[in-house]
C-alpha cells in the first residue's frame, strides 16, 4: 500500500526538520514505516482509552438510573 501525505509549508519544514533525526543506518522507507506505524499506535490507545471512559460513565449513569428507580418504588410502596 503507498500513501501519500500533503504537508503545509510549515509542516513540511517541520517534517524536514525532524527527518534529520533519522539514523544513518536505517533506510528512508522503513524510517517513514516506522513513524506510521508509531503514529497509528498512540492514536488506538487514545480511542480506546476515550471509549472505555465512555463506557464507564454509560455504567456509572445505568447505575445511577437504577438507584433512583428502586428510590423512588421504595417511597411508593411506604404510602
């Protein structure tokens, strides 16, 4: 697969900038694989991270829900 990224003026400096980081010893494609792939990463964690907070807070409103319905049958059945 090939994909191709367009830059602004100042992403494209910055890219430059940071590509002189990259050792010698490693070719330009993997070095740009590697980035990718790093890229890629951060961001799956990020989401699932986001989505198990969201479903937490799904739970912990369920719950809530919950303890307000048996509340209030509770004060029904006492009058």
């Amino acid at each position: 697969m090939k994909i191709q990224v367009k830059f602004s003026k100042e992403e494209a400096e910055a890219f430059k900038n940071f590509c002189m980081i990259k050792p010698p010893e490693l070719e330009d494609e993997i070095f740009y694989k590697q980035i990718f792939l790093a890229g890629c990463n951060s961001m799956t964690k990020e989401i699932t991270a986001l989505v198990e907070a969201h479903r937490q807070a799904q739970e912990a409103e369920g719950t809530e829900a919950q303890t307000e319905t048996a509340e209030a049958q509770d004060v029904s059945t006492e009058e």
